[in-house]
C-alpha cells in the first residue's frame, strides 16, 4: 500500500498519490493525510424553492454508495491525477487543482459511471444485456464497461454522429443500432430493443448508479488534497458529473462551496436553478457538446441542494481557455472541460485568495479539426 | 518530507513522487525505495573506435557533478512526472515509462542545462551576463535562467526565427539580437557581443554544465522508478540530453542500455558512432527541430563510451507518432519528443518483455499548424 503523497509546493505539476482503492475501506481514509470527517454526512441540505425535490431526493445516491462505487471500479477505472498550473494560479490569484479524467480511461469521467451502473445489475439483468442512447462519451463509457462485464451493449446512435465515435464504440465491443437524429427516435428505437430483448437501460445521467459512480472523481480529489478546497467546480450538462460531484463534496466538507461551469449558450441549469424547476434547452448552439443536454430530475434535485451557483461563458472563452491548457498544461482537455476555468477567467466569481478545484472531465478531440482553426463563422454564434 | 511513492500497476497514468531534491543529499536514496548503488561510478566505459575521446573525457561531468547540478537547480525546476499507457505497452508488449519533461518549465528540458550553468558562473561572471545563439527551446531556457538570476542575457537569433519565438524569449526576459540565418552569422554575432561586454557564451549542448543540468532528469527517472529500466531512451541532436542522461544511467545502473531515437533525415549522430568520429550533419530537414544539430566534441565523447546504440525513424513515423501520444496519453509533445518511440514501433528494436523508460523532451508545438494537417507536400522529403 502506498502512502498519500501530496505537496503544494510551486511545481507545474502537483501529482496526487496513486493510492489503491483499498485505503478507502474501513476508516476510509488514508494514513499520510489527517483524518477527515469520512462518514460525516452533509446536514445542510437546502431546499429554497418551490419545486419538491423530496421524491427525487429519495432516490439519489449517498456518499455511502458513492464510497461503493469507488470500490465496485476500482480495478479497472484510474485513479487520475491532480494537476496544477503556476500560470493559471497567478491569472486568477487563486490556488488551483485540476483533476484529470481527461486522463481516465475512454478520455473521460463517464467510465466510472457506465461501469458502476453495470456492475450493480444483478445476473439476470446482466444476461438481457444492455442499452443506451448516445454519441458522445457515454457511449463509449457503456460499451468498454459491458465489454469488461462480458455483457452485450446495444448503442443508439444518430444516423449524422461522426464516423469516428462510431468506430470508438465498435473498437469497445458496443452495437451500434442507427435512428433518425432528434430525441423522439433515440427513444422509440431504444425502447423497441428493450421491449425485443428485455435489456436494461443505462441513462447518461439521470440514474443513481450513473450519478454514484460520477461521484467517486470528487472522493479522490478530497482524499489526495491535502486541505479541503473553498471550492469544487465542474461543467454541467445534464448534471451527473455535477450530482455526484456535489453529494462526495457537501457529505465530506460540508464548507466548501460546489459551483459549476456552463456556456453561456446553453444555460438551462443556470435557468433552472434560479427558477426552481427545470427548464429544458432547445436546440443549444455550443462547441461543448458533452453539455448540450438538460438537467433531469434526479440532477435537479442534487444541484438544487448542493450546488452554490452556476456560472457562464462565452463560446470564445472556451475556445481560447482550451487553447491556453493545451498551451501552458500541455495536457488535451475537450471543449466541455474547459468552461469552469473559462467562466472564472471571465471574472464571473471571484476566487482571489481561494483554493478551487475544478474537474476536468474529457479529453476527446479530433485533432484533424481544432475549433482556433475554424472560421468564425462556422463557430457557434455567441462565439463572436 | 514526502516518501516515494510509486506504483508499476495498469494505471494509464504512472506518477512519480514529488520528493523534495533534499532526500538526494546524504546517503543520497530514497527512504521508500530499496537502496541503490548511488555512489557506484560506471566502470564499463569503452573507447572501441579510433576516435581519442581521452581528452574530452576528462572534462565530462560526472555523477557527482549531475547530483550537484540537481541540487542547484532543485528550487526552481519542477520533478516532473513518470507516466505509463496502457495502449504503447499491449502496442510494443513491454512496459514503458514516459518521463514528462514536456511539463517542465519553458516546456522542455532545456531549463535544467540552462540554470545549472547560469547559477555555476562566478559573481563576476554574472555581473557581465551571458550570451548564446539559439532559436530553439534552449534560448528560452537561458532567457528564464537569466531572469530567475538576476543577470543579463543576450540571445543571437536569426532574422528568419518564428515571431512566436521570439516572444517566448522576450517574455521571459531576454534581450535578442538578430544575425543572418547562417551559422557563421551566428557565431560572429555571438563573439561580438563577448568582445565588447564580456559575457560569457552558454553553448546549447557542448559544455559540461549543461551535460550535467540535463542528466538531472534521469536521476529522477532512476529514483522515482522501483526498479531501473532495461533501457533509457532520448532524442538526440547536439547530444546534450542524451550524454547527461548516460552519465546518469551507467553511474547509476551499469546493466541499463541507453539507446537514442534519431530522425533517419538527420542521423549524423548515428553516422558519428558507427564511423568512431563526429560526422557534421549537413541542411537535415526533418520535422523534429530540435534534433537538427550536430554532436559536440563534449556529447561525441560520452555517447562514444555510454549509448549501446542509435535506433532511427522516418519522417512519417514521428509525426504518425506525435499524434498518437496526443490521442492516446492526452498530453502534448513536441516532434522531438516522439522520435525514440517512433523508432521502437517502426520496430527498429526488439522490445519485447522489456522496461523502457523513454524521455519526453518538450512540448513547444505551434497549436496553430499541426503537422497531421500539413499538405505532404510541405513535409520534409523522407515522410511520404
């Protein structure tokens, strides 16, 4: 067993220990560090608003299944590193930490979910195998975790979604099934298959086991830091990463503050935090598009409790932040883990003074077509 | 005082421990690591060409200098990270340790050569500064050193360098002077500007503290790894990284080959140990501009009697390569970088069942023109 390893000293990289998941069994928590409060659970739960988030509530994971998680992953998922940029810190006059699940296995934090959710199904659900609707990294999350499972993963993918995430899910093992590209089709068709084969569905986010194994990014994060940070941001889309995030952070320091990152031009969680419900996106224009969906209610009703404040970002700031990481990191995030960093860098929370560890959650990119190379016109609108 | 804290598991992400360069004083091992023979000095040296190395030999540095260097330079360069892929291990079935100096700071190794030196110059030396001709990662190393030493630098650029080059060094603090793109230019600018203020010149590769700075980074490699590698690769151009790192290598584990990765478009080096003298390298157009030099009498002399062998790559290779690191590790490495590993999955060495630990170079790529996205025609001759 290693021992934790951290130093926040001036290096570019600040290197989180490479501890096996085994130290987050019994006390849960890891020699080298001061004990924390593991088992505390966050009492501070708010509910300001009008919309009833109890029924959801009832069914949203706790730290105790997020800890489960971890465990039920852990021989096949990274524990990914913590990463820190002396440029970044003097642009903001804030301690940063960046946890890279740009570094995780598929390029990003869904395997930790996918996987989770896979694991949790009993035998005769794992037998009927499984299905999913996605192009994006879940689909790719869905079909490695069935391959490792040794279960069949049916992905239902848009006729339009490129070539290259098709090849991505084929490589793991998934099959692919086409529809028409709009929502109505994506469900009808993964329906058909459930009612054909009795296979279970894995939604992307709206899912307890999803939003567990999501969680189990921030339990590392926490447990490789030295001190709890103020803050713990992340980007928001449909809202596992955030939901998860936000139950390991609120249950195991409760003052640190949970904010996430979205862009401006698709800021529908932003507008249902404020309004107390949610407010579904229409047709978002953004190059983050792992954050084009909407908040579900399971999501919802996380953020709702958890979640200080969501701010935004123009589609330019993504694009010239991706940029300045890849420059002065020298790591690939994707478009979708750039937006807490842009968002700060557009001055829309101060952070001076504080520690504010943000996830980055992806790294895939086609590298023939980088968004600083694309004409401005061909760029989503509000990025001009 | 961290302890090590290594693990040689499936993480797609192995990182090395961030120890304090204090635990390399004294008996000069680390606590969490068996004991190693630090003070044991190669004795396996060989002279088998006619080449008379004798005379540079005795100014090579020595272990004892490299460990010097390491703890002059300790405060300001970080220890960057040892990274694995699971992808380049199943792909070359053995087990590779990629250690990142991309991360490091001005993105390259270079600053380890560059300050070692600076900091090793008298008082009266610092108060004239230090000169020295260069377009590449090393003018900013020196420009960076300078800075972090208070003290003058004069770069001799050509007129003809990258505009973002030339900002990279004046951002950092030096001043540039330009001469005609020619090497003739080059060094009559350079003794110019010695003759009328006394500055003293800091060669690129052919000095003995700059050998010594840059064989900093396999001391680390070699400490932060369990057990030393079969085989310690770089690129090599003037050779400065690669004598440093022999220096280290043999010092420390006699039984370790190092191997060099060279572009076939610019294989003087390799040309120059085989034939047992130094064989200029003439308008070498290859991708990897760091790699465009010839040895030194310096680097001649060390890899005469350390690297086993010299393994080269085609054009083609490298920057099919480059690109697959950036898929596959989500990091960003310079063509330079890729060269060594290029050359093992050209196949050029049999690998098979081995540790190979490999030295990533640098990072300095301009994200605006990717090679993969250049017309062939464009590329250097040998990559189609």
């Amino acid at each position: 067993m290693s021992q934790a390893n951290c130093r926040d000293d001036e290096s570019g990289v600040k290197l989180a220990c490479l501890l096996s998941y085994d130290t987050l069994t019994g006390t849960g928590h890891c020699a080298a560090l001061p004990r924390r409060a593991f088992d505390q659970i966050s009492t501070n739960r708010v509910f300001p608003r009008e919309f009833n988030v109890n029924q959801a509530t009832a069914t949203l994971p706790t730290i105790e299944d997020i800890r489960a998680a971890a465990k039920r992953i852990a021989p096949e998922v990274h524990r990914t590193p913590i990463l820190t940029s002396r440029y970044f810190n003097e642009r903001l006059g804030a301690s940063l930490f960046f946890k890279c699940e740009n570094f995780q296995r598929i390029g990003a934090f869904k395997i930790r979910g996918g996987l989770n959710a896979i694991r949790s199904l009993s035998d005769e659900e794992k037998s009927r195998g499984v299905v999913t609707h996605s192009s994006g990294n879940h689909a790719q999350a869905i079909s490695l975790a069935s391959a490792i499972c040794g279960i069949k993963a049916t992905i239902v993918m848009p006729t339009n979604a490129p070539q290259v995430k098709k090849n991505a899910v084929r490589d793991y093992g998934g099959e692919i099934v086409e529809c028409e590209p709009n929502e109505a089709a994506r469900v009808s068709t993964a329906q058909k298959i459930i009612d054909e084969t009795g296979a279970t569905l894995v939604h992307s986010y709206n899912d307890p086991r999803i939003i567990a194994g999501q969680g189990t990014s921030a339990l590392e994060l926490l447990d490789d830091l030295e001190t709890p940070p103020d803050i713990v941001m992340t980007p928001v889309g449909g809202g596992g990463l955030l939901s998860g995030t936000s139950i390991s952070v609120k249950s195991l320091s409760p003052r640190t503050m949970v904010v996430a990152g979205e862009p401006a031009a698709a800021d529908d969680a932003k507008r249902s935090l404020e309004a107390g419900k949610i407010i579904p996106v229409e047709n978002p224009n953004t190059i983050a598009d792992g954050l084009k969906t909407s908040l579900g209610t399971l999501t919802f009703a996380a953020i709702s409790q958890n979640v200080s404040q969501i701010i935004t970002c123009t589609e330019q700031s993504i694009i010239d932040t991706m940029k300045l990481v890849w420059e002065r990191m020298k790591i690939i995030v994707e478009p979708s883990s750039a937006v807490p960093l842009a968002a700060l860098l557009e001055g829309n929370l101060d952070v001076r003074g504080k520690s504010v560890a943000i996830i980055f959650s992806g790294g895939n990119v086609d590298l023939n077509e980088l968004p600083w190379q694309k004409p401005k016109q061909l760029l989503p609108a509000s990025s001009t």
